[in-house]
C-alpha cells in the first residue's frame, strides 16, 4: 500500500472507458485519495515504512507518493524490541567434557570442503556440519540455483569422460533428470540457464589446453586416515593416470577466471587444503604417485589454475613446479587439516570469518548476529 495500477496490456484504458469500467488512472486516483487520508490522521506524527527487499531478494522502490511529502528518511536497520530482559550473551565455545566427547566423534572423519568451511568461519562449519541445519527450501522458480548447476556440469563432464562419443546428448540428459530430481518448472529462465550450461559444456570438449592422453578415472572415493583421531573422505573429480602410475588431479569449479586464479593464491597463502588433500588421497588410496594438481573453471571461459610437474602437454597449465614443492602442498594441507580438527574439537564455533565479504552468502548469515561482534569489542574496549 498503496499500490500502483498500470494499465492492462490485454484491455487497455481505452477499451474500458468504453465498456464504463475504471481505468488505471482512476484507479491510482483512488490510491491517491487513500493514502492522503491515511496521512493525514495523525495529530502528532505519522512514520512510513516499506520492505527493502521483495520475496526475491532484489532491491524495492518506495512509493512515487512520498515525492510530495516532507519526509525525514531513516536508514536506520532495526530489530523487534524483545519483550523480556536478555542476560548477557556467553562466550562461543563449548566447555562441557562430555559435549567436547561427542563433537570429536562426531567429526572424526572430515572433508575438503568441511574443512574449509570451518576455515571460513567456524559458526558455519557449527551451523551446517554439527547442528545440521538446512536452508529453507527454494521455491520452485529458484531451484535452479548456482549449485544445482555446477552439480549438473560435474555430472555431464563426469558422464562425458566415460561416453565422449555421445557429446551433447550426455548433457541433454543429466539437465533432465536433475530438473526431474529437483521439480524444477520448465520456465524460460530454466530454458535460458540450460543453453548457458550447454555453452559452457561444448566450451570445455572443444578446449584444446589440456594435450595429454592420459586414461581418465571419474568421481572416485576416497578415504585414508590422516592422523590416530582423524580420517580424510571425499570424491575426485577427475584423475588422469601417466603410464609410471603418476597422478594429475583435476577439480571442476563452476567458477570465473577470477575466482580459480584467487583459489591458486589462497592455497599458496596456507588458508585452503583442497589441492593437498586431493595429492595425499591419490598416494594413499589409490596407490599414485602425485604429479600435478589442477582446477578447472567452467564459467564463461575454460580456465585452468594449478601447479603440476613438468609434463608435455600441461606447459600452458597452471603453474609448473618441482616434486619438492607438490609435496610441501600436501603437508601444509595435511598440517592444517588436523590443526582444524583440534580447533573442532576445543568447542570452537564464534563467528569470526575470514573473509567477511562470503557472510552475505552464508545461509546462517541471519543466525549468527556476526555484527553483534564488533559491538561487544567495542563496548570492552
């Protein structure tokens, strides 16, 4: 309220002056009427208020009748006043013995991607690894969402390297089935993020980079102990085998250039173990022996980032590198995979993360009060 009435595209204005019926310009007449009213009822004073954000997520205007108001705008973001005293909030750890028992066992086996998470921020690894916490469904119209479409380019790629003969119809058919999975209506978005997959799909089977003829293992599994309390699970991608047994692990990333180029600089700066783990699991569960590990970007252009040994066919890939420094990447991550598991296991979980830029991505964003943090520090200080 009030709401804005456009003109009908099937029976216009001037359809239904003829027919008597309002038109949109009587109709926002009426709008008019009753906001003025609404307004002007106050004896003291009158606040107004509109949603900044529609169901979607997206930007809203504020009513065309506010440009003829003195109006005292407040950006001020509010919460509900809560309607009994809040004691003082307690620190964000677990200290009981037994709960510190439990979360050990509970993450005794870990993943990649747990793990990063928790390098993140630890509130997120808390939220979604520990208490198990879901998202809210998405409604239909956004199901086909960043996710769901790299999840659908691994498959089709991963179905691709078994059956390369059969090209496009592999991508044809696992976009199928996954929208069949998830009930995703056959809109227009849902056609136009298909041809974009399509795209990018025929963009990497066209790519000409990767020149090696190594035999390819896809979506392989793996798990091998780390250390006496923790044991490392996951599934590769892609490994291409040498004929000495050497190992090139390849991650699919539906990512830009960009975001590949900064996942190299972060793995080199200690604060991922994707790479690493990936090399310790090709060694120990699969018996190979690592010779390069690459990520693959599949947005918008085919990128690849990585390090490798000094292999034909990989000299415009990544970055080349000796024996020596692959396996001080599969230390380091090793290193701070337990590191990460004994913070687990402290009972750390306060939002602290480490890029403050993904919070607007995290789907605990609205749980974890991270902005309270800075407010408590500087009451202390």
């Amino acid at each position: 309220f009030p709401h804005y009435h456009r003109e009908d595209s099937l029976l216009n204005d001037a359809a239904r002056r003829r027919a008597g019926l309002k038109t949109s310009a009587d109709l926002q007449r009426e709008e008019r009427f009753l906001f003025e009213f609404a307004t002007s009822r106050a004896t003291e004073e009158t606040i107004l208020s509109y949603a900044r954000f529609n169901e979607k997520g997206e930007d809203t205007l504020a009513s065309f009748f506010l440009s003829g108001l003195t109006v005292t705008p407040c950006e001020t973001r509010v919460r509900p006043r809560p309607s009994r005293r809040i004691p003082a909030a307690m620190g964000s750890s677990i200290r009981d013995p037994e709960l510190i028992d439990r979360l050990a066992q509970a993450h005794k086996t870990l993943g990649p991607t747990p793990i990063e998470s928790f390098l993140q921020c630890p509130f997120q690894f808390f939220a979604a690894r520990t208490l198990r916490l879901r998202r809210r469904p998405a409604a239909p119209a956004d199901r086909l969402d960043i996710l769901l479409q790299g999840s659908i380019l691994h498959r089709a790629l991963a179905e691709w390297t078994r059956m390369p003969l059969l090209g496009t119809e592999i991508f044809d058919q696992v976009f199928e089935d996954e929208c069949q999975r998830a009930h995703i209506p056959r809109t227009y978005r849902a056609e136009a993020v298909r041809l974009e997959l399509v795209r990018h799909f025929n963009a990497f089977i066209s790519d000409s980079q990767l020149t090696s003829r190594w035999p390819s293992r896809v979506e392989e599994k793996f798990s091998f102990p780390l250390s006496p309390l923790l044991a490392i699970k996951g599934r590769i991608d892609r490994i291409d085998v040498g004929p000495r047994k050497e190992a090139l692990v390849i991650d699919y990333k539906y990512s830009a250039a960009a975001k590949i180029q900064e996942r190299v600089d972060q793995h080199a700066a200690g604060n991922l173990v994707q790479g690493g783990l990936y090399l310790l699991a090709a060694e120990k569960s699969f018996g190979l022996e690592p010779a390069g590990m690459l990520y693959c970007g599949l947005r918008k252009e085919v990128m690849w980032g990585g390090w490798h040994r000094a292999i034909p066919g990989l000299e415009s890939l990544g970055e080349s590198c000796t024996p020596a420094m692959l396996r001080d990447l599969m230390n380091t991550a090793a290193a701070k995979a337990v590191e990460t598991f004994e913070m687990i296991t402290s009972g750390r979980i306060a939002p602290q993360p480490s890029d403050k830029d993904k919070c607007r991505w995290c789907d605990f964003r609205d749980i974890c009060r991270i902005e309270t943090v800075a407010a408590v520090r500087k009451a202390g200080a």
